[in-house]
C-alpha cells in the first residue's frame, strides 16, 4: 500500500521549481515582445510544455505503482526495443535541425535517444549487479558494459547527433567506477574520447592529453601494460585524427569547435551563438533586466533561447542573483539523488540512481558551460527547463524510477 509520508517530497519538490522556472522562461521567449519574430509552431511551445508536465506528472504518480523488479527484469527488452526504435529512426526519421533523431508520429515527434537513456542505464546497471567481481582481473565484464553503451552512441552518431553521443560515452567511466572497477581502468576507458576531442581543436592539444592521461593513469594503476597502452592509443589517436578524421565531421561541427577558442573567428556564422549567449548573460547584471524586457531575448539575437539558450534567458532577465538561483536549485537536486543511493542497500538501485543524476548532471553542465563559453556548443537541453517533449518526458520518468527504488529501499526482498 502507498503511504505518502514514505515519498521523497524534497527532490518532487525541486523538480516542480524547475519546471516552473522552465515554464516562465519559455513564457518569456516564445510570448513576449518576441512573439513577432516567430513563426506560430513556436509560439505554441509553452502550450505543449504545459502537456509535457502534466503528462510527467501523471508518470512520476503512476510509477510508484510498479513492482521495482520489473526495472530490473525487463531492462535487456527494453534496451532492445530501443535500439529497434534507433535503427527505425535512421531509416525512417525525420530530420530536424540537421540530425535524423525523430520519430514522426503524428501527433508527437519522439527522439529516441531520449529513450534509449534509461534502456541503456537499466540494461548496463542489470548486467553490472548481476557480476560477482568487476575488477581489473576481469575485464571481460568491463568490456561487455562498454559494448552496450557503445552501440547506441554510434547509433546516434549515425543519425548525426554528436551531443546526444557525448552523453552515452560519458556513462562508461560513471557506471564501471561506481560497480567497482579501479579508478585506472575506469580512466582508461575514456582516454581515447578525451584524446579525440582535444586532437580535433589541435594536435599539440591531442599530444598534451595523452602524456597527461598516461602520467594519471600511471599513478593510478600503477600497471607498466596499461600505461603503455594509454600512450600508444594516445599517439595513434592523434596522428589519426590530423590525418583524417577531421574530414569525418561536418563543416558546422569543425566551425562549432574553432568557435570556442575563438568566437570571433566566424562572428556572423559559428561564433554567433556563443557571442550572443555571452552577451546575454552578460548584460542581466545583478538582478537582470526585468521579466521579458532582456533585449538578446526578445529582439530574438538568442538562437533557439526555449531549448539550447534557455539558460541564457534567465540570466539575461533575472540576472546573476536568478542564475545563480537555477544553479543552486540543481546542484541541491544531484546531492538528494545522490544521497537516495548512498542510503538504498540494494546496488541495482544504486547504480540506476547514479547513472541517471549523471546522465542530469552532463546536459547540465554541458547546456550551461555552453551559453557561458566556457566549453564548445553542442546543443543540449537543460533538464526540465528546455522546451521539448521527449527531454521533459524522458527525464521525468528517469526521475519516476529513481523515486520507485527510493520508495521501496526499506522492502530489499521486493527485489529479490
């Protein structure tokens, strides 16, 4: 039976003040004075994302009826519908914004990205529990839980959605480590991503990496094979991407990265976004400019300012005492859903609950260190603030299971 005073309110509570915030600030961008400017699908958007809500309501209240084994049982169907979805999408998709990510079905564009999030967090977490020793002598384990995160990021980056992709890779290091793989190896696996990306911006950036890695790893790990491994893949990288690889990116890619060490190398084309975002949050000062007054904002200099900017907006007109407000509220969220699996006993729940508050905290920080110039633009969401359905419905119902296995912590023979 239910009971109500068993129910995490504080962490339901944070996640209603950021979906308010969302739905003020898409208010703000899509109605305001900046209404003229867009088309009328646009506008429509703080209808729709007043639908999402409510529909992620009734998830988060209809999922405190499921049986948490159920997570667990039926994590590897789930990530195999997934990937159908994926290779569906590819075929059949639609393309939006340059990315062939969506589903068209009719009423509803879904991404399946979204969805494949938490297939593939269940999918690995199941696998994960279900080992006795995830360890540096057994990296058969570590490998296969690579292999099932890996199939979905090259999934998305065939459908050429390379900020989707950095979210999957991102789960390799978060969910090996916290099953009990040594930080060396845990470090090792993401090597080849962090050299690739530095390389891209610049060779030297690539080689720096990899010596800086390999040193880590070293101190670490201390394993003469595993070092020499790291510096061998290191150099290998390096020397591949300045080769060739390059070439593999499309040119708005390429731009988007050069962008970051220097907006102003195209600042009427990639450099465009990243100056405006900095304007933006610039000019909001201590206590902003006023509810839709913020001038980047409603004479529209903010490119999509309801989903990838909208970070940009609240700082723009709430300024840094409201920005910083949004910061502090998700911050708070990641420690309360940190601490649900610190204090749950069961490591299935555990593991979901740490893979999902880092699948948060990436679009996070990413979305935010993005506007604020701090790291290249990918075009990511912020977590219940962005406008778009598959985001808000997605991560509600990520947010549903971790409060389904929250619930349940104190009734571990449930999930036997």
């Amino acid at each position: 039976m239910f009971k109500i005073r068993d129910f995490n309110w504080p962490i339901v509570f944070l996640w209603l003040c950021l979906v308010t915030i969302g739905l003020i600030s898409i208010y703000s961008a899509t109605q305001g004075p900046v209404a003229r400017f867009l088309p009328a699908y646009i506008q429509d958007n703080f209808l729709k994302q007043v639908i999402y809500i409510v529909v992620g309501i009734a998830i988060i209240a209809g999922m405190q009826l499921v049986n948490p084994r159920f997570f667990k049982e039926g994590a590897y169907l789930f990530y195999a519908l997934g990937l159908l979805l994926m290779v569906l999408t590819l075929l059949i998709g639609t393309e939006i914004n340059g990315a062939k990510s969506w589903l068209n079905l009719g009423f509803f564009n879904l991404q399946t990205s979204e969805l494949m999030k938490i297939a593939t967090i269940l999918a690995t977490g199941t696998y994960l529990t279900s080992q006795r020793n995830i360890s540096a002598e057994n990296f058969k384990h570590a490998s296969v839980t690579v292999a099932l995160i890996l199939i979905p990021a090259v999934l998305i980056i065939m459908q050429n959605d390379l900020g989707s992709s950095i979210i999957f890779f991102s789960l390799i290091p978060i969910m090996l480590f916290w099953s009990g793989l040594p930080q060396g190896f845990s470090l090792f696996m993401i090597s080849p991503i962090i050299i690739t990306y530095t390389s891209i911006i610049g060779w030297y950036w690539g080689l720096l990496s990899a010596v800086i890695l390999t040193f880590l790893i070293f101190l670490l790990q201390r394993r003469k094979w595993l070092t020499l491994a790291t510096l061998i893949t290191g150099v290998v990288l390096v020397i591949g991407v300045e080769a060739g690889l390059n070439k593999v990116l499309k040119p708005h890619q390429r731009a988007r990265i050069v962008s970051f060490t220097n907006p102003h190398f195209e600042p009427q084309g990639a450099g465009w976004n990243v100056i405006q975002a900095k304007t933006a949050i610039g000019s909001g000062g201590l206590w902003g400019k006023g509810y839709m007054e913020g001038t980047q904002t409603q004479l529209r200099f903010l490119p999509e300012q309801w989903t990838d900017f909208i970070y940009c907006v609240i700082s723009e007109e709430f300024g840094f005492v409201g920005s910083t407000i949004v910061l502090a509220l998700f911050i708070l969220f990641f420690l309360l859903l940190l601490r649900t699996a610190r204090e749950h006993k069961n490591s299935f729940a555990q593991i979901i609950v740490v893979g999902v508050t880092w699948v948060y905290f990436i679009h996070f920080l990413i979305n935010v260190g993005s506007t604020m110039g701090l790291i290249p633009i990918v075009g990511l969401p912020l977590p219940f603030i962005s406008y778009g359905g598959s985001s808000m419905i997605t991560n509600t119902l990520m947010l549903a299971i971790c409060l389904n296995l929250d619930y349940f912590k104190r009734k571990l023979s449930i999930y036997r």
